[in-house]
C-alpha cells in the first residue's frame, strides 16, 4: 500500500452525514452527486457503483471514515503511516477544553466489527438528534411520530454510507480508521462529552504478521478509553493469551516500581452470535447477568502458571474488564447480496444491541480518555497520539517499552508547557495585553508578570509528574524561556501605551525656541541699540525661534491625530504625577 494520502480510503458524501464506511482493503472512494468510483493504488479506476437506491436511507451530514493510519509503503509492506493531517482535522472540530472519549472496536477479521460501528453511528446519529433543544415545526411533527419507534426503526437499511461492510472471506479493513466526526454526548449534569469512533484492521488474516497486528492492536489500545474486543461465539483462551501479549509492553512500560497504575481504561469483550440464549427469553436482564457469571468463570483464577499469568497481566492492564454477548444477527446477513436491510435482523438481536449501545454510550458511565488518571482534552490527546505513533516507525519492529516511556514522558511534559502558558497568557491578557488600553506601570507590570509566572511553574509542576527528571527540567528550561518572551512582548505593549512616549520630540525644539526667545528678550534689554552686534544677535535668535514655531505649526497641521494622543497621554501623565504624589503623602 502506498504511503501518500492515496494510500487511505475516504469516503465523502455530498448529502449524507456520516459515509457510514468502514474501510476498504487499498481503495479510495470518492463519492459525487451521482455516482461513486473506487480506484486502486494505481489511479486506476475499478469499478463502479451507482447511486443507492431511494429506499437506503442515508445519514445526514459530509462525515466519513478517514483512515488515520495506512500499513505499508513502497520499500516496506509492513509499515506504519500515521497521518497526521487527518488525525488533526477531526480532532479540529471537536470544540476547545471539552473533554474526548474514544470508542474502538478490534478482534480478528471478519466478525463484524465494521458492521457493529455502522450500526453504533445510527444509534448516535438518532441520539444527537433527541439531543437538540432547537427544533422546527417539521422537526418536531417528525419526532412525534416517531417518537413510539426505536432508533434502529427509524430507517430501513445501513446502506453503504458509514464504516464499509461486506459478507465474505476476504479482509475488508486494513490500518486504523476513524470517523471523522465528533459526537456529542450532553447530560443533565456535568460537562459535555465528544465522542469518537474507531475501526481497526482484523488481526489474524493470513497476510499480517504478528508484530505488525501487536502494533495495530496496541496503538489502537492507546488510543481508547473503552476498547471492544471483538470475539466469535465464546471467549477462548487464545482471545486471552493474545490480549495478554499484545499488551504486555503497556506493562512493562510503567515500570517496576508503577505495577500498580494500570495504563489503560476499559476492555469489553463483545461476544458474537452467543448460542446460550433461549429463543423464547425476553428477560434480558437475566441474559446480561449470565454475560457476567460467564466473564468471571473466563477469567477465574488458575492453577497453571501460564493460565494464571495470562489473567493477572489482563488485570494489571485494564482498570476495567467486562463482558457482553449479541445473538446471531440472522443468517441473511452472511449472505454476500445482503445489503443492509435491517427487517432482515432477528428481534433478539436488536433488542440487545439497543441496550448494548445505551451501555456503551451511557454519559454518566462512557469516561474521557486517561492517561495516568489524567483526563485529556482534543488538544492533549493529539500530542499523545502523535508521539505514540511516531514510535511505530515499522510495523516489523515492536517498539520497546523504554521508547513507548520517553514518548508519553515528552507528550506530557509539551502538554503541561501548553497549558502552564495559557495560564500565564490569560491573565496577562487581561492586564497588559493586545486588548488594554491603559498604560501599567512598570513596576506594577512587573510584579504581576512574576505573579503570573509563578501560578503557571504552579500548573507546569502539577502537570508534569511523568518522566525522568532530566527531561522534566529539559521542559521547565523551555517554559521560562517562552514566558521570558511572551514577557517581552507585554512589556512593548504597555510602554507603547505609555503616556510620556514621544514627548522628546516636541520637547527638544520646544526648547530651543524657548531658550532662543529668552536669549533675544535679555539681548534685547542689555544691549545698545546702536550695536550692530547686538542686532545681528537678536535677528538671529528671533529667525531661530519663528522657524522652529512654524516647524512646530506645520507639523501639528499634518499630526493632528498624534496631538489628540499626546494630549490624552499629557492628561493620563498629570493624573499619574498627582496619583504618585498622593500616594507618598498617605
């Protein structure tokens, strides 16, 4: 696969919200108002497909799956591209300071992973829409009427206009995708909550070697707050073991004296077409409970070492580890002409993948992404991600625990400089910023510029806990400098302001006319008058004085706006003199 943006599929719908696609394996697909053609690697065209019919019904929106990061490139098939532009460009448009949750899906191929997140962006596409506070009148009329029905009856087919899906053998998604746009959850207390959703390449397809899916599985972990493992029909001890090892390096990073701090948030085990559940039960709260006893027994403690390894390194881990099932769908969706249509869905299914994603997305439970027990905003998660992704140089090579440790050190320690900054800028702003218009004397300035730079060192420490202290104080060096500067720049601004700037230029001539106006009045008064020199002396002076009047005239006609200025600048010294003086007196 290339390494050039060709290399990713992005799917763009002129009249839909959300292309629900999932990914396609080397395709770019490029979709205008009539009809949408896919192209390989090559430029080629492949093939295409028309326009969906007017009975699929497409979300609403210009979302797509973007493919964040793309494997292999011309002199390397098992390496990774993370692209950053795309990463940026999604987290853009989450709004600044909320908080980011990130919901991923990974498992072996071809158990419909892409299928479930297409079926997850109908269910937040409906909730973001009972969501809203402003609706029209047809809005309104609309909800009324559907108001009896379930989301997933509030449309007739997924259609193809999300994370791409299709029956069959062969893999479908390749790298880790991303739709690219975000979700917002609202509740009645607390803040608001962007949501993202992930795909993942499916591990174990025959062309992946193991280091490369360890890659794509771990990156992918770091990147989530609530990560679904995605099994077929039971939880089996390879799921463990290899869950176990692909995130032993998260483990190890923390190192010895850290094993209690667990890395990552939250694992789900999503255990498709479970056979165990009777056709005639509708008590679906008893099927939950029996997912739960199921999990414990899975993960009981063992007597065998490498049993009871397994388990503790998943526990180390994970802050949270649970379990939920899904009956089969029916078997029309294997069919390879299926297309969608939800009536060919069985109830069961349904009915359980509704409280599935009310589980999943339930806003008092659904966490922020953490990184250690640091809830990270759009802007924080960015540098993280981008520092974790610039360790995976390859896919072939297994980044160590030691690079993974120095690339979430330097992450945290460029967030805490970004947010100690901010908190120094702010208030600077407010007292001598772009903004003010009141001049600050300097000695005034200068003892809010070192009250200011002591509360952000205040957030900087708070922030930067993480990492050797080298590097810790490599960080704090750059935050004084980049204060030192942003000083600098405060300081220019307030002095622009000052009041008794530029009064040189008025007061130097004005001098000297006054002092040649006084020579020529006392050469004038002591002189003879029959002197010539005497007169030449008083000619002189007096042609002195007139032309640096007329100077002065001349100038003042062509400054006019500079006067006005220097007569509020007169006015603000007057009342800073007689402020300064009444100070002294009290």
């Amino acid at each position: 696969m290339s390494d050039s943006d060709e290399s990713a599929v992005m799917v763009e719908l002129n009249d839909a919200p959300p292309d629900l696609t999932d990914e396609t394996d080397d395709v770019d697909v490029v979709e205008d108002s009539k009809k949408n053609t896919k192209y390989d690697n090559n430029d080629g065209v492949e093939d295409t497909d028309e326009k969906p019919s007017d009975t699929v019904e497409q979300v609403k929106g210009d979302a797509f799956a973007s493919q964040i990061v793309s494997i292999g490139t011309e002199d390397d098939m098992h390496a990774f591209t993370f692209h950053k532009d795309r990463w940026n460009d999604i987290l853009s448009r989450v709004p600044v300071g909320w908080k980011v949750a990130v919901v991923s899906v990974v498992g072996a191929f071809r158990t419909g992973k892409s299928f479930l997140l297409s079926l997850f962006l109908r269910y937040l596409y409906a909730l973001e829409k009972s969501q809203r506070l402003k609706k029209s009148y047809e809005e309104e009329e609309e909800e009324e009427q559907q108001k009896e029905k379930a989301w997933y009856e509030q449309f007739k087919s997924l259609g193809k206009d999300g994370f791409e899906w299709k029956a069959g053998s062969e893999r479908n998604t390749t790298g880790i995708w991303m739709w690219s746009h975000p979700f917002f959850l609202d509740t009645d207390e607390g803040e608001p909550l962007a949501v993202l959703l992930v795909d993942t390449q499916g591990m174990f397809d025959h062309e992946t070697t193991m280091a490369l899916t360890a890659s794509i599985f771990g990156l992918s972990t770091l990147l989530s707050s609530y990560q679904i493992y995605n099994v077929d029909k039971r939880i089996q001890e390879d799921n463990l073991q290899q869950l176990a090892l692909f995130t032993e390096y998260a483990r190890t990073a923390m190192g010895q004296k850290d094993r209690e701090c667990k890395p990552f948030q939250k694992i789900e085990f999503l255990v498709r077409d479970w056979q165990h559940f009777d056709d005639d039960d509708e008590d679906y709260d008893e099927m939950e409970k029996s997912m739960e006893e199921y999990l414990n027994s899975v993960l009981a403690e063992r007597d065998a070492a490498d049993l009871k390894d397994t388990r503790e390194q998943i526990h180390t881990c994970f802050a949270d580890v649970s379990c939920y099932a899904l009956c089969h769908p029916g078997f029309a969706v294997t069919k390879k002409k299926y297309n969608g249509d939800v009536s060919a869905l069985e109830k069961m299914f349904l009915v359980l993948l509704d409280r599935y994603c009310k589980r999943v997305f339930d806003r008092t439970k659904l966490q922020p992404k953490q990184i250690y027990d640091r809830e990270l905003t759009a802007v924080e998660l960015g540098s993280y991600i981008q520092a974790y992704a610039d360790v995976f140089v390859s896919g072939s090579k297994f980044p160590t625990a030691a690079t993974l440790l120095a690339a979430t050190a330097s992450a945290n320690n460029s967030n805490a400089i970004t947010l100690a900054m901010a908190e120094y800028e702010d208030r600077m702003d407010l007292i001598a910023g772009p903004k003010c218009t009141n001049f600050v004397r300097p000695e005034e300035l200068k003892e809010e510029h070192r009250s200011c730079q002591a509360r952000a060192m205040q957030v900087f420490q708070s922030v930067a806990t993480f990492g050797n202290r080298k590097s810790i104080d490599e960080a704090y060096d750059k935050l004084t400098l980049q204060i030192e500067k942003s000083w600098e720049t405060y300081d220019s601004l307030n002095n622009g302001r000052n009041p008794l700037l530029g009064f040189e230029t008025w007061l130097v001539p004005m001098a000297m006319a006054f002092v040649a106006y006084i020579l020529r009045w006392l050469t004038d008064m002591t002189c003879s008058p029959y002197s010539q020199m005497c007169k030449a002396s008083s000619e002189v002076l007096s042609h002195t004085y007139a032309v640096v009047f007329c100077f002065m005239a001349i100038l003042a006609a062509t400054k006019m706006k500079q006067i006005q200025e220097l007569s509020s600048r007169v006015m603000k010294a007057l009342e800073i003199f007689f402020d300064a003086k009444h100070k002294k007196k009290d």
